[in-house]
C-alpha cells in the first residue's frame, strides 16, 4: 500500500496545478490581474531593468511598461531618490534573485515563440507562474519530510490538507504564487529540515546551507531575519545550564557558526550593494513614509478584524496554535525555538503600520510562516486523532473550515464578492456563504450598516431635484425631469443642502440620490463620495459616506442610498448632505432625497 501522506502530497500538488492553470490562469490574465501585477511586478522589476533594458538607474521603460501592461494603477514598484536623481526599487533583490532562472529561459525563448522579448509578455508571465507551482509542490514535499518521521503518516495527510485545503495558503501558492510568500515558504520548509539535521550531525556543509537559507530570505523580506531565532533556539531549554551547554556547543563550533555567518551576510549584502550603485547610499529606507508601531503593534485587528483578521480568513490555524502543548510533549527539541520564532514573527507582522496588507486575502504576510506552523499543527492532529470524540467533533471543523476557505478563495477570485483587504462586519455578514449579492451590497464596505425597521412613518426632510440648474451642469437629457447635475473633473462638487435638526427627532436617516456612471471607476480614491454629516455650530459631529460607484453599472441609472444612525452622544443642529466627485469621469445625478425614521 503506498503511503498515505505521499497520496495526499500526490492530492495537495493536483489540486494547485489545477487551482493554478484551471481554475485561475493569471499568466492568460492582463494589467492588474496577470501574475507579473502588483506588488509582485516590484520584487520581479530588477530582472527586466538588467536583462532587458540594461538600465537599473533611471527605469526609462517604466512608461512603456504602465502603459502597454499596466501592472499596477501607476508605477510604485520604485521612488526618485533626491540625492542621486536615480530611482531605486522600494522591494527588496531576493525574489527576484530566485526568479532569475526561470526569467532568463523565458527571455530566451520569447522571440522564438514571436512575443515581445521586454520581460512582461506572455512566457514571462507563464514562466513565473510555472515557477510558482513548482516551488510550491517542492515546499509541500519537504514539509511531509519534516512531519512524517515524527508525527506518523496520519497527522502529516492532514496537516497537508488543512495547509493546501484549509488556509489562504492556497490563494498564495496556486494564484498569487509569484509573491514572496509561496518562496519563503519554500525556505522555511527547508530550514526545518537543516535545523534539527544540524544539531543532530554538526557539518560545515550545514552551517553554510542554514545560513545561506537565511541570508536568501533575508534579502527577500527584510524582516525574515527572525528565522534566525529557529536555529540558536533548537534544542533550548527554560534553564541557564542549557544556555551555558549551548554557549559550550558553539565555542566548540566556531568555524561552523562563522561559515553561516559568511554565507548569510555574503547574500544579504547584494542589497546594499545595489543601494550604493544606484544612489551612493549604503542603505536606504525604500519604504519611505511607510513604517511599524513597535509599542502599538495591532495583534487584535491582524488576527481577528473583519477586514482582514488572521484566524478570521484561515480559521482551521487555531488547530496550530492549541498544538504548542503536544508539541512540548512530542518535540521538545523544537518547541521553544518555534514558539519564540512565531511570537516574533506575528508580533513584528502586525507592528507594520499597514497591517492589513493592502488587498490580501486574509493575512498574506503569514503565509511563509505555515512551514514552521506546521508542526504544532501535526502535534495537534496526533492528538487528536488518538480522541475519538474530539475527531468527530473536529470532522466537522475541518469540513466548514475547508469550505469556507474554498469560498473565499472563490470569491476573492472569479466570485468576485470578497473585498480584500476592505472588508468589515457588516458586509461580512451579508456575503458570508452566498454566491450572489445585490450590487448595492458593496456600500456597506463604507456605511457599515443598514436601517432595517418600519418606515411608514418616514418624513422627507430634503428633496432636490436639480431642475433650477444652469449652465455646463445641467445635463440634457436628464435622468428625470429637465436637468441633472453633471460631475466630471472641472465641476467636483455639488451645493451642501443643510437641514436643521435636533437630538430626539429621528433614530435613522436615509438620503438617497439618482446616478448614472459613463464608465466603471475601478480606482476607489477616484469613486464619488455621498456624504451625510451632522453639525453643531457650523462644527462636524459625525460624518458617513458611501462610493457611489461601488453600486453603479455604466449607463444603468441606479438609486443609491446611505443609511446613518443619528449621534447617541454628540449634540447637533443640523445635518448637511453633499456629493464629491474626485475622479475625471463623468457622472449624472439626479433627485437627492433625506428621510428620517423616528423612533
């Protein structure tokens, strides 16, 4: 009988092949949606700037290259640094390093096929997407080779399904592979391998790999560097006797520890160097105003917020986390490194400043952290595996906890419901399991909630309808009536209509407008603004807002509305409703309505 973990390694790589190349081909797809997009296109952008344009200083093809593929809304993968006039890259060398293969036999063969041989057309794109597959069966492979000797066969099939199956792991291997998490998973995963081999039969020959593996990732992720934590902390007990033992090790291990030491710092040292090449600068901050919060780091909001919680999005990784006591008992080799290394690693994830990753499907900055999750997480299952009634119970969990995953995996993709990175409770709530919503569900993203009570006893407190409108903006024909107020570029807003209002009143309001968008506004700081705010004294209480364009299908007249409980604390006097349009298209709009629900 063959093994069962290789069966479901077998399974686990199947099923991203056919995620990656069936289910969501991004090396088919254009502009921000190809596999060279976003951030991704910044880690890959050196390969291009040497290989093909020989110009890694001033970046003179970043207009063909937003132009023709359009990678991103505007070109961000780099920044003009004041000093030298020079552009310097804003991510890091070391994926792009681990890319170099695959580019160059892309490179090679994109004239012959008779594509562009400009680093961004389709083999380029395919060739990354068939090296993000491959790094990620090779990655599943090596973590069944660190868990099945110790765990048995059972715990490790279901680590690997509740990894491939069970987590955003899956969005960050099969579609979003060419991001760095997928890589350093791979890193990781051979990290835990070479760390406990090590230790086991100290070589030169392993020193160097483990600190070769840790300056790579280093250079790929700056923050990486707290994998160093895995390997001084493996075999460490809580007692000063097993720090003097390890300080005894080492002392007698000089020539390994210095070889790691070389072999970490010769890699990481390809950033300063480039650094220096391109601004004169030996090291440059290429986040710039970017940064962490290191004594108000936001563990709460990171791991379990609505917009874009840890635990939220890959909830089957509580299973990991209740682990860390079998582990104690299975592993105790490994126990303190992992648990110090993962302290670490989710404390300074969430101390960025920019926690939520910007459009990540639940928290990508995790994912490469799996490898080493992985084995709390096979603690855990042996644990349960050996409980009947905790099996059937978890049966269950692991069902839903697939599904859900599934799901969103579905829905940040083809499903398209899945704001990411932008979601909350309310919205959250109305997709969740749901395959089809109304349109106007996207203006919870920004409402955060609907008034669902009786509204018979609703008044009209404001009622515009734009017909004594004059000029360039009144547009003909209007959406109804004789005029409708046309906003575009050089006519941004419209009059504020002030009510006034006092505490008491109404419990809700609803205003509610008429609109037609020419065009779709993909760019949300472009979409229009719909703003309710309450005022005393000419002062803003409270205020909310809806996207307009977040509703609105081009040349399909739409009624937008925004619900707005009134202040419970803050006194007003008024409330003032108004319009803002930002972006260059233009937009009609028609028949401005405010109600109040009393209580």
């Amino acid at each position: 009988m063959k093994s069962p973990s290789r069966l479901a390694w077998l399974f686990c790589s199947v099923f991203i092949v056919l995620v990656s190349f069936w289910y969501y081909p991004k090396w088919k797809n254009t502009q921000t949606e190809a596999v060279i997009s976003w951030d991704a296109s910044g880690y890959y952008m050196y390969l291009p700037a040497i290989f093909v344009y020989h110009d890694l200083k001033e970046l003179k093809f970043r207009d063909y290259v937003v132009t023709k593929y359009q990678p991103a809304p505007g070109f961000d993968q780099a920044f003009l640094h004041p000093q030298s006039g020079h552009y310097v890259m804003k991510y890091s060398s070391g994926l792009a390093l681990q890319e170099l293969p695959f580019f160059l036999v892309a490179h090679a063969l994109a004239k012959p096929l008779g594509y562009p041989a400009d680093g961004f057309s389709i083999p380029y794109q395919l060739g990354l997407q068939l090296a993000n597959t491959l790094v990620a069966i090779l990655a599943l492979w090596l973590v069944r080779r660190a868990l099945l000797p110790r765990f048995g066969e059972w715990p490790t099939v279901l680590a690997l399904l509740v990894l491939v199956l069970g987590t955003n792991y899956l969005d960050y291997s099969a579609i979003n592979g060419a991001m760095t998490h997928n890589w350093l998973f791979l890193w990781y995963a051979v990290l835990m391998l070479l760390t406990p081999a090590f230790y086991q039969r100290p070589t030169l020959g392993r020193a160097i790999a483990i600190g070769a593996v840790i300056g790579l990732m280093t250079l790929t992720r700056p923050t990486e560097l707290l994998a160093v934590l895995i390997p001084l902390g493996w075999g460490l007990r809580l007692s000063w006797a097993s720090v003097r033992e390890r300080l005894a090790f080492w002392q007698g291990h000089l020539g390994h520890l210095l070889g790691a030491a070389v072999a970490g710092a010769a890699l990481i040292s390809i950033q300063p160097l480039y650094w220096h090449y391109v601004s004169g600068d030996w090291i440059v901050y290429s986040y710039q105003d970017q940064g962490f919060s290191w004594l108000k780091p936001h563990l709460w909001d990171g791991i379990f917020s609505f917009r874009s919680g840890w635990l939220l999005y890959s909830p089957l990784l509580i299973t990991a986390l209740l682990g860390f006591g079998a582990l104690y008992r299975r592993e105790p080799q490994g126990f303190w490194a992992i648990l110090l290394f993962m302290s670490a690693f989710i404390y300074v994830t969430f101390a960025w400043d920019i926690w939520w990753y910007g459009g990540s499907l639940g928290q990508r900055a995790m994912v490469q952290s799996y490898a080493v999750l992985a084995w709390p997480l096979a603690a855990s299952l042996s644990w349960i595996l050996a409980r009947p009634r905790w099996l059937m119970a978890y049966a269950v969990f692991f069902v839903v906890g697939v599904y859900y995953n599934l799901w969103l995996t579905h829905q940040a993709h083809r499903g398209g419901l899945l704001a990411a990175g932008d979601m909350n409770r309310a919205y959250w709530l109305r997709i969740i399991g749901r395959y089809d919503v109304p349109k106007e569900a996207r203006l919870l993203l920004d409402s955060n909630g609907w008034y669902t009570g009786p509204t018979d006893k609703a008044k009209v407190l404001l009622n515009e309808g734009f017909e004594t409108q004059e000029g360039a903006v009144c547009s003909q024909p209007a959406l109804t009536g004789r005029c409708s107020l046309l906003l575009d570029f050089e006519h941004q807003n419209t009059p504020e209509y002030s009510v006034p209002l006092k505490p008491g009143n109404y419990t809700w309001l609803r205003a509610t407008v008429q609109a037609q968008a020419a065009e779709p506004q993909w760019d949300m700081w472009a979409m229009t603004l719909f703003v309710v705010q309450f005022q005393k004294n000419s002062k803003v209480v409270k205020e909310s807002f809806v996207r307009l364009e977040r509703a609105l299908e081009p040349g399909q007249t739409t009624t937008v509305p925004i619900d707005v409980h009134t202040p419970r604390r803050e006194d007003y006097d008024r409330v003032v409703v108004k319009l803002w349009h930002p972006g260059k298209t233009h937009l009609l709009i028609d028949n401005l309505q405010l109600v109040g629900f009393p209580d």
